[in-house]
C-alpha cells in the first residue's frame, strides 16, 4: 500500500507539474485584446521589446515555479510519512528528553530541517530567477541570511502552535478543531500587532520618512481620510530589490504606513501620492478588520475538514502511512499537507474577494487625488520594475493574482479619466 500511495502521488506530481507547463508554455494565452491595442494598458506603449521580452520569459517561469511549489510540499509531506521519517523523528525525540514539550521541540526541528533542505532548490532557483532578470540585488549571503531568520520564526512558532495543537488533540478527540480555532483568534490578533515592531525590523531597517514634505503631504490625505497617522515609515529595500511596494500593516497603536525606499527613489511625488491613497483606502474601508474575520471564518472550516479528512485519511491508509492515531505526534505531516491543500483550493475565493477589495481601493484612490495621469504611470512603473505581465493566462490570475490585473487597472483608470473630461466640459459650458 505505501509503495502504491508513493507511485500514485509521484506520477500526479509530474502529471500536475507537465500540465502546468504545457498551459504557460503552449496554451495559454496573454495577448491583448484587440480593443486595448494603442491605449495606455498595452505593454508596447511603455515597454520596449527587450522588456516585452524579459516580462514574458520571467512571469512564465515564474509562475512555472508558483504552480509546481505548492503540491511539491503536499508531496514531501507524504514521503516523510511513507518513508517513516515521521516515526523516526518522533523516536529521536523520546529518546533524548522526557519532557512532552521539548519532545516536541526535537520532533519539529528534524521535520524543518528536512522541509528546509527539500524546498532550498526551488528557493535557490527562484531566487537566482529574479538575479537573472535583474529584479533581486540581494547578494546570496544577504538571501541566505532571510531564509535563515525565516526559518527560526517559523520554527518558533511552530513549537508553540503544535504543542497546543496536540494537548487539546489529547484532551478532545472529537472536538480540537473548535478549540484551535478558537485560541487561533487571540493569537492571530496579537501576532498582526507585533508584525511591524517585531517581526518586520528582523528582516529589515525601518524609519521615519526622511522627505518631510512628502511625509507632511501624506499625512494631509491621512486627515482627509479620518485616518489617525502620525508617522510614515520608509523601509531600505534597495539593496534587495528593484520592485515597488508600499503598505499599511498592523492593528491597533502598532498600524503603520510604510513606504520602500526603492518606491521613493522611482516614482515622483504624485505618484507616491496616489499609492497611499490606494493604501489609506483599506484602512478607511476596513479591509484589514474585514480580512480577518474572512480569514478566521475560512480558518474554521479548514480546520474542521482538516480533522474529518485526517480521521479518513488514518481510518483507511494509517499503517502505510505509519501513523496509528490522530493524536499522535506522527500524524503532523499529514495535518499540513492537507491544510495547504485546502489553502490552495480555497485561494481562487480569497484572491476573488481581494481583487475586489484592491478595486475598490483604487477607485478610491483616483477619486481622492484625481491625478489619472499620475496613476497610470504608476501602474506602468509598477510593471516595469516587477517585469509582470499586463494580461496574465486565467489560471494565473485565478490562482495568483491577489490584485487586478494591470489590464484591468489602468482601463479602469482609463475610463475615469474619460468620464472626468466629459464632466469638466460640461461644467464649462
């Protein structure tokens, strides 16, 4: 049986990984639509052909690399547990320490060492990618550094969530998805509010926004919007980086807005102007406190198929995969695979329900500032810096794309610049 689960999960995997690339490769298709040749949102308007040619070849592998990551994990979970990896680990445990908690501590580390060190290929790969296409500037050192502090805070939170995890597992069978879920919720809270202070400043330097007129500026549409800023923050980007971002992140006293300094550095002031508007619009739509409640409620019904799948899962090929009950320690490779695959399928509605949320923040936006001009180009630079595709395949989009496609942005954009002429000729006379 654990040589058929093997087989059978080794030959999806390259069945998966062969559709994939015959889709992005052969299939699908990302030309524009006729009726958007010559506007604004049509690459050869703001690409050269060398540019073209590098947003095409880069967005293809590097979704390539997307679509083959995800079910690469669900794939290394299995194995572990065939190969009776799982059980050595737990016995490695027992025998170092008779203390549950550090038993799982030791259970743990051997299980992220290994997942390290299977992923690391595909890291590296992605990693030289963006080199290669010049959207990195990160020295190794400097990336092997990040993948490094990566692991000790996912390691770390790891240790406390699987050992709470499993002392409710212990205390009740039947109902230790609810209980999760239910702790799940403080914790979720108060780890979005240590994210800016904590965690981001492990990864990168921060600081108050050096341009005070700038900052004075944004903090003008902060009041506008009714939004209690004080501070902008700008983050050193540079040196790992060529893209483009700015955010608004945390809760509560800890909620910050921060701009990259690599943002800065290429787009003028009005620009600038037009991504914190962007940014301040999900603040004031509460995009944020609406995220987390769909979180929680889709981490509720995840965690609920996850116990019902496990129990099946260990009720018909427990032996093969060597783990004999869901209370075991053993059986946490098998709660990861399919929690990640349940994130992968659920990610078309949450990526659906961001699109939308970054539309409505970017009709905000415009209306805010009424700059088009400024706005397009922002989204021009955006795909320049980024090499992204303007009109990404659909399964990309549906499985990717948190935001709207840059089609999608800049005729949006597009058409409020129109309707805002015929207003003003209307006005004039």
């Amino acid at each position: 049986m654990a040589r058929k689960l093997g087989f059978y999960g080794a030959l999806a995997f390259c069945l998966y990984g062969l559709f994939f690339y015959w889709y992005l490769f052969y299939f699908a298709d990302n030309s524009l639509p006729f009726e958007y040749e010559g506007s604004r949102a049509d690459p050869a308007t703001f690409l050269n052909g060398r540019e073209l040619m590098l947003s095409e070849e880069y967005s293809k592998i590097r979704n390539l690399l997307f679509f083959i990551s995800t079910p690469f994990e669900w794939i290394f979970y299995l194995f572990i547990l065939l190969f009776g990896l799982s059980k050595a680990f737990k016995k490695w445990a027992e025998q170092s320490t008779p203390y549950k908690f550090l038993q799982t501590a030791i259970y743990l580390i051997w299980l992220s060492f290994f997942a390290f060190i299977a992923t690391m290929p595909l890291s590296y790969i992605s990693f030289s990618l963006s080199k290669t296409y010049n959207i990195s500037t990160q020295s190794f050192s400097g990336w092997m550094k990040d993948e490094l502090i990566d692991f000790w805070v996912n390691y770390g939170t790891m240790v406390l969530i699987v050992s709470v995890l499993y002392w409710l597992i212990n205390k009740s069978k039947k109902r230790w998805w609810l209980y999760a879920w239910l702790l799940s919720i403080p914790f979720t809270l108060f780890m979005m509010f240590l994210q800016p202070v904590v965690i981001d400043p492990l990864y990168n330097d921060f600081y108050p926004l050096k341009n005070k007129e700038l900052e004075t500026k944004i903090l003008e549409l902060a009041n506008q919007a009714n939004i209690p800023a004080e501070h902008v923050f700008e983050v050193d980007m540079a040196e790992k980086t060529n893209a483009l971002n700015a955010y608004v992140t945390g809760i509560g006293s800890n909620s910050r807005i921060v701009l990259w300094d690599t943002t800065l550095n290429k787009l003028n002031e009005n620009q600038i102007l037009f991504i914190m508007a962007h940014e301040m619009a999900h603040y004031v739509e509460k995009h944020i406190y609406i995220g987390i409640g769909g979180y929680l409620l889709l981490s509720l019904l995840g965690l609920y198929l996850t116990a019902k799948l496990m129990e099946k899962a260990i009720d018909k090929w427990g032996r093969a995969l060597k783990i004999p009950a869901v209370n075991d320690i053993r059986s946490l490779p098998l709660f990861l695979m399919i929690l990640s695959m349940l994130l992968f399928i659920s990610s078309p509605l949450t990526n659906l329900v961001s699109r939308y949320q970054e539309t409505r923040a970017d009709r905000y936006a415009i209306e805010m500032t009424e700059d088009s001009d400024a706005a397009i180009e922002t989204f021009q630079e955006l795909t320049r810096a980024g090499l992204s595709q303007v009109n990404p395949p659909l399964l990309v989009k549906i499985f990717r794309y948190g935001h709207p496609t840059m089609l999608e942005r800049i005729s949006m954009l597009e058409e409020f610049d129109i309707k805002q002429r015929q207003k003003e000729r209307e006005q004039a006379q």
